[in-house]
C-alpha cells in the first residue's frame, strides 16, 4: 500500500497514527477485560490484570509499537488514549 492510499484514507499522518494507536488501545482493552474476569471479585481487578498483561514478554513488542506511536504525534492528540487510563 503506497503512501498516498494511507493519506486518502486517514487524510494525515496524525490521524493514520491516532487510528494506529486506537487499534492498539482496543486490543489492549479487550485483553485486559478478558485478564480482569479472574479478578472480579477485587476491588484492584484492572491494576491486577495490567500486571499481568505486562509481564508477558510477548507483550512487549506491542507496548514498545504503541509508546513509539504516542512519541511520534502532538501530546493534544493522546487526549482519547490517556482517558483510557484515567480513573
């Protein structure tokens, strides 16, 4: 997929890095829901299933895909990704 395609869908770099990261929180979210049933019955469900999310090194390639991302674009476009870590 050349660059022109990508720009024609999201119309800037920023909105294609904000879709990117959008992706990646999404993910994110859905395996930590699945991470917090195991949990339920604690008041620290999300805390406990982020703990274990992130000692899978396997994991590791996506939060280091994702923090590359959030470098990469202005701090005001993150405002979405920060509400998903904001109590």
């Amino acid at each position: 997929m050349g660059k022109g395609s990508l720009l024609h869908q999201f119309g800037s770099k920023d909105a294609l890095i904000i879709g990117l990261l959008n992706q990646l929180m999404g993910m994110l979210g859905d395996e930590l829901n699945v991470l917090a049933e195991g949990f339920e019955t604690s008041p620290a469900a999300f805390a406990l299933s982020y703990l274990d999310y992130v000692r899978e090194p396997s994991k590791t390639a996506i939060g280091t895909a994702a923090s590359i991302l959030a470098a990469a674009v202005d701090s005001d476009l993150l405002d979405s990704t920060r509400a998903t870590f904001e109590c």
